[in-house]
C-alpha cells in the first residue's frame, strides 16, 4: 500500500486523485474529483495519520458507489460492517452511509434515534 505524505490536505486529496486516475474512467473520474474533495473536506489531516491512499480511496469509493446507485429524491441508506476482502477497507464499527436530497437536520435526526437506543457512534 502506498503512504501517505502528511503535507496538507491538499497534497493528500492530489495523491488521492492519482491514485483514482488509475482505477477509473475518465468521465467518471471527473465527477469522482469534485466528490472527493467534498467527502473529505471537513477532515482534519490527523484524520489520515497511518491511512493508505488505497484504504481512503476504498472508503470514498463505497460511499460513491451508493451515490451511483439512488434514484433522485429518494432516500438510499448502507449499513454494513466492512471487511478488507470484500470491501478493501474494514473497521471495527457498524458504518451507515446515507445519501439523500437535502434535508436539514437529517443527520442530527439519525444521531438523536442512534443515542436513544443506546448506540455509540464515532466519526
């Protein structure tokens, strides 16, 4: 696996794009672009500490995979335990990935549900 080079957010977001231009088209590799840089814009570069370009890349790609796959104006939810085999990223929480329109105060809704039942999250 490939480290990363912990700069900037910048330089790790470049290497990531190379690293997708050898996994995708190249029209979907322009929408990936714009996609990555939005996914991981709110991360801080501690969050890549020990990360390799291919497990981020992994990371990202399920996520767009499900964007791919939802139909406009409904909602499309994942929830999976992920494994290095299958999904070349693993962790040792349940991940629920969710794509919708906008709606405000969706995830703060979903966080409030998790709580009440007593489930932890992490981000």
């Amino acid at each position: 696996m490939t480290a990363l080079e912990h700069h900037s957010i910048d330089s790790l977001l470049e290497q990531f794009i190379l690293h997708a231009e050898k996994k995708l088209s190249k029209k979907e590799l322009s929408l990936f672009t714009k996609f990555i840089r939005l996914y991981y814009s709110q991360a801080h570069l501690n969050d890549f500490e020990n990360q390799s370009v291919e497990y981020l890349y992994a990371i990202a790609k399920s996520h767009w995979n499900l964007i791919k796959s939802r139909r406009p104006k409904t909602l499309k939810i994942s929830v999976f335990n992920p494994n290095i085999k299958k999904d070349l990223w693993e962790s040792s929480h349940t991940v629920i990935q969710a794509i919708t329109d906008d709606m405000p105060f969706l995830v703060d809704s979903m966080r409030m549900e998790l709580n009440r039942l007593g489930l932890g999250i992490y981000s």
